[in-house]
C-alpha cells in the first residue's frame, strides 16, 4: 500500500513529509497556518455579520455575505494551491523539471506578501496611519479597488509556476503504460 492522504487536511502534511525542498517545508508549516486563520476570521465575521443583519430580509445582504464567502476562499485556494501541487506531484509520481518544490514554495510566499500589499493599498483612509514610509505612502495613494491587483498577480504566478515547470506526459515516457498491455488479473498477482 503507498503512503497516501485523504482529501486537502491530508495533503498538508503529506506535502510537508515528502517533499525535499526545505523551502517547501517551511513554506507548508507557514501557509497552512495562515490559510487556516484566513478561514477562521472570515468564518467568525460571517457568522457576526450574520447575527447583526439577522432582521434584514433577504436581497443584497445575502448576496454580499455569499460574496464574503467566495473572497475567504480565493484568498486561501493559492494559499493552499502549492502544497496541493507538491502533494498530487509526491502522490502520482508526476514528473517535474528540477526545482519544481521550491518554486512553487516561492510563489506561495509571493502570494502571503501579495495579500499583505493588497490589505494597505484597499485599507479605509481611518485606519490609515500616518507615515514616514515612501513605500507605504505610494500604496496609500493608489485607488482602493486597485488592492485586488497584486492578490491576482501572485496567484496567477504560482499557477503559471506548476504549469511551467511539470513535464509533458509523453516527455516522461507515458508511453510506457500502453506498452505493457493488461492482463487481468493474472500480472498483478
């Protein structure tokens, strides 16, 4: 029997215990957790948001809070996206060009960062303090909506990553499976 996981809570550690890179190690110990409390704090907002618009009848306030929903997810799925990678990779002995784990281990930490970067560009103006930064009063001068931008970039990079860098099936001699016909059961005994 091979050493397996079931579904993504299983895909976590698998990742983390088979992979070589160190890189992608640190990175599924720190992106996980961070995935993890993404999905705890729009889970308890959504469930305060819930119980303070409970009177209201039904229309925008349930469209917006399904809106809610599908933000926790898109900010966590390339959060999670490069250990699911690594896993499926380890799992299927899918072949790679070299590099393929801790590539990937980067364009999750681009995406952390990227996260962060969206978070004080769309930051309301009250709670924007006042700073000495350079850097951090460019952000706070480019338009709210434009704090999606970064968030979409990085996870466009690490999915451009995973394509770029696995191998074609028939580069890795997928041709193999069709060369050795079944037999039944009679080969697998």
């Amino acid at each position: 029997m091979t050493d397996s996981y079931r579904g993504v809570f299983g895909a976590i550690p698998y990742a983390i215990r088979t992979t070589e890179s160190w890189t992608m190690r640190l990175y599924g110990v720190i992106g996980a957790l961070t995935a993890g409390l993404i999905a705890t704090v729009v889970t308890l907002a959504l469930v305060v948001w819930m119980a303070e618009t409970a009177e209201v009848q039904s229309g925008t306030f349930l469209f917006s809070r399904s809106l809610y929903v599908i933000a926790g997810f898109v900010a966590v799925a390339p959060l999670l996206a490069p250990l699911l990678f690594v896993a499926r990779r380890h799992r299927r002995g899918d072949p790679v060009k070299p590099g393929y784990d801790r590539n990937l281990a980067y364009g999750g930490f681009a995406f952390l960062a990227s996260l962060y970067l969206g978070m004080v560009i769309s930051a309301p103006a009250e709670l924007r303090d006042p700073t000495e930064s350079v850097v951090v009063s460019a952000l706070y001068a480019l338009p709210q909506p434009v704090g999606v931008v970064p968030p979409l970039a990085a996870a466009f990079f690490v999915f451009w990553t995973h394509y770029r860098l696995r191998l074609p099936a028939e580069a890795a001699g997928a041709g193999d499976a069709d060369e050795q016909p079944s037999t039944g059961g009679a080969a697998e005994r």
